[in-house]
C-alpha cells in the first residue's frame, strides 16, 4: 500500500535529515529515505570521523612539545588503535543523536535504496519513489507532494587505477584503517588532501603530495596557498606540484611506486583525493524532466530543478560541496515547499575551512578573484606572532588577510592561516553578510587576551591604524 507524505528526502546525510528537521518544524509530513545510516558521508566517511583523527594527531604533537610548556611526558607513542576506538565513539555518539531528532520530529526513516518512479497508477507526475528495503521485504511506495534529491557524493577515482583497499585508497577506505603506514603517496593537494596529508605527517608517517596543478589548496587566496605549502614542507612533506601523471605508470605489487619523469617515487600506500562524483545514478532520474550539466543535478535559485515539485540540494547539485552549505539549501528547499519566501544563499560569503595543521578559513573573494571581479583592492596582513594569545598558546604560525574595496572600505575578502581558523572565521562571515567595512570591524572592541584580536587589528591594518605590528 503507497504511503503519502507533503515531503520525501531521498539521502539522509547532513543535508537530508537537517531538511527533514524544517520539514517537521513547519509541520509537513516527511520522510527520509537512506541506503546506509543516517549522517550520511559528513559523518561516517568525512567531517567527523576525519576531524576526530586530526584531533588525535593533534594531541600527539602536542604531547610531544609538552616540554616547552614545562610539563614532562616520557615516551609518547601513537596507539592507532586507540585512535579508531575513539573516533568511532565520536561518530557514534553523534549518530545517536541524529537517531534522536528524528523521533521527536517524527519523521519516517526507510533504510534502503529510492528511486524516482515516472507517471504511474500512484501519481500522473513523475516522484512516486520505490524504495528497496535493505531488510529484504517488498518495496515501499512512497507517493510525496514534493521530493528533495541529496543523495550526496563520493570519492573521484583515477581512470586506470583501481581502488583495492589494500595499497591503494580513496579516503572511505582509508579511514577505516587498522594500522598506519610508514609512508603515503597523496594524488591530489586540494582540502582533503592536504587534510589527510597534515594529519599523517604528525603521526610520523612520511608522505609525498602529487599535484597536477601549480599549487596546493587552488581555491584559496594565493598567500594562503604559499604559506600552507612553507609550512607542510617545514614539517617534512614532500610536494610535487604541476605534476604530469600517467596512472599506467603506477605499480601496486610489493610497494606502490609512482613515476614522474625521470623519478621514481615509493610508498606503502597511494591515497586518491582527486574531488568527487555527485551520486546521481540509478536514482531514477531518467524517469523525469531532471536535467544534469556536468555530472551535476540543475537547480534554480531555490533549489528546484526542471519538475518543479522535485528540488536538489548539496554535494549533488554541485557547488561549494560542504556539509553546513547543504544544510542550508535544505532548510531554504523546505522553507519554499512549505510557501514561503526565503532569503537567497549568497555563496561567496559563506565560511569554509582546511582541517589542517595550521588550518586555514576564509571568507568571500581571494584578493585576485576581487581584482577580476572590478574591485580596486586593499590588502593587508597581520601575523599570529604579534598576538598575545598566541604566544601564550605556543602557536605562532600564520597570519590573517583582509581584502577591502578601496572605494567603499567594504571587506570582500578574509583568509586565515593558523591556530584555531576554522573557529575565527565566522566572526568574519558575519562581516561580510552585514556588508561591514574595514572601520567597523577595527572598531569593534575585541577580548584580550584572545586570537579573535587578529581579526580587528588586520581590519585596522587596511586603515593604516595596526597598534600591535
């Protein structure tokens, strides 16, 4: 017998359930449908389980410099097991809690694989879903006023070169690992490379970055870039950018052995982190007037694609590919579902962050994408160094960029490299969504001693009035 909801998800990752949860709140009957658990990849094969491991490697390092704070710790050692242990506390903890809230949002969950049905005795419109129930019992029908699509994402592979779990690797299998390697060749310099790349080289293992283009991190501002790659390579990574790379010339036998032109490279293990593949096959889209444009779902501004009853959302669809980004497309999609109005999703103006050691974060335009875009720009730094919090915190690495229009005194732009970024950036976020200028936030009286500090005496470097440096 077909079930009707006002709402069915089909994926129930970050974006998914965070829709269903506006969903309930506005009172739309909805459901979720997912292959695997709810959490989706952001937190069993990405954001979380990732970030628990960093937090590890973390630690060691810390640890390993206690001495310098005047704390003695003999014989620190990396228990990877222990590792896993505790990352799989964490994710379970917090998968628990997605569980949790959709109990008290009553939201149905079905545990298989949907597909999209076109027109059928249970609907004249294409969006009755069949859902393949992964306990093995008849399929469900799901008859919904209207369907989200946030199926998700996964790992790009190299065309060639096939992914065994054993010596070669994307980053889902190799989080799942039992012991780590004593060396990594990483194909791919970008977030997640860099990410993987920082975390193991703190837990001593030595690692080898391949990058095909002509610098690590592409997407962020230039001195961003040049900073991470001084700072990886200070630490003992090896780095190979504008890399030619001809996947047959990889050998996985004993060892994985890499050849670059007139060098060959070796490890233990290869990891892949070359981007990723939006999930849109076999979910039924033929079955619509859904159209994809370069292996990605099209939408328009709220996040309704070609069936205006059917609408798409994160990883999916594209673009900035972050988990709180998909939240918020799910909650502007339910929001328009439900009749209303909601304010457009400024992109450039959303925070994203590298989970690195140091991080990085930033906001709005790199300094030469200002440029492109007709801005007569103003750009200035300011470093950790000459902030007191981080002296005291013993990390000194790094600095704040602030890009404002000349003309108007508006910041464009914030990029940070150092301790804690990923945490300092929404200040800055908030700067760029209430359009501030570079006075306003100088002028905002910042907590001493802290690392926020940076933030209002960089803004107070593009007036000219830096007191600390």
């Amino acid at each position: 017998m077909a079930k009707e909801y006002d709402v069915v998800i089909l994926g129930g990752g970050t974006g998914g359930y965070v829709a269903a949860i506006r969903a309930s709140q506005l009172g739309l009957k909805t459901a979720i449908v997912e292959k695997n658990k709810l959490g989706g990849t952001c937190l069993h094969a990405g954001c979380i389980p990732t970030k628990a491991l960093l937090r590890s490697a973390e630690v060691y390092v810390q640890s390993k410099k206690a001495i310098d704070f005047g704390v003695e710790v003999n014989d620190v050692s990396v228990n990877f097991e222990r590792v896993q242990q505790r990352k799989s506390i964490v994710v379970d903890q917090l998968y628990k809690g997605v569980q949790h809230l959709m109990k008290k949002g009553q939201i149905d969950v079905y545990n298989g694989f949907g597909r999209i049905l076109g027109p059928s005795i249970f609907s004249p419109m294409p969006g009755t879903i069949s859902v393949e129930m992964n306990d093995g019992t008849e399929n469900e029908m799901l008859v919904p006023k209207n369907v989200i699509l946030a199926t998700g994402s996964r790992p790009r592979h190299l065309e060639g070169l096939k992914v065994d779990g054993e010596k070669i690797f994307t980053s889902d299998e190799f989080l799942t690992i039992e012991k780590l390697p004593k060396s990594v060749i990483i194909i791919g310099g970008g977030v997640i490379g860099v990410e993987w790349a920082s975390m193991l080289v703190d837990f001593d293992v030595e690692v080898t970055i391949l990058e095909l283009g002509d610098r690590l991190l592409p997407t962020e501002d230039e001195a961003i870039s040049a900073e991470m790659l001084k700072s990886l390579k200070k630490r003992g990574v090896n780095i190979h950018v504008n890399v030619q790379l001809d996947p047959s010339t990889i050998d996985a036998q004993d060892h994985v052995t890499v050849q670059l032109n007139d060098e060959k490279i070796s490890a233990e293990a290869l990891l892949l982190s070359i981007g990723r593949v939006a999930n849109t096959e076999n979910i039924g889209i033929e079955n619509t007037e859904i159209e994809i444009k370069n292996g990605f779902i099209s939408v328009n501004d709220n996040f309704q694609t070609k069936e205006s009853h059917i609408y798409a959302i994160g990883d999916v669809i594209g673009g900035m590919q972050l988990a709180h980004v998909a939240s918020h497309e799910g909650i502007h999609a339910v929001e328009h579902i439900a009749g209303g109005n909601p304010a457009q999703i400024h992109y450039a103006n959303i925070a994203r962050g590298v989970y690195s050691n140091p991080e990085v974060a930033s906001t709005g335009l790199t300094e030469q994408q200002a440029k492109n875009n007709g801005y007569k720009t103003i750009a200035k730094t300011f470093p950790f160094k000459a902030i007191g919090k981080a002296i005291v915190y013993g990390e000194t690495e790094g600095f704040v960029k602030v890009i404002a229009d000349e003309e108007s005194n508006d910041i464009v732009g914030v990029h940070l490299i150092g301790p804690h970024a990923t945490d300092l950036i929404s200040e800055a976020a908030l700067g760029l969504f209430l359009n501030a200028s570079s006075w306003e936030v100088g002028q905002m009286v910042h907590l001493h001693p802290s690392l926020s500090e940076i933030i209002g005496e960089a803004a107070l470097a593009i007036e000219g009035k830096a007191i600390h440096f």
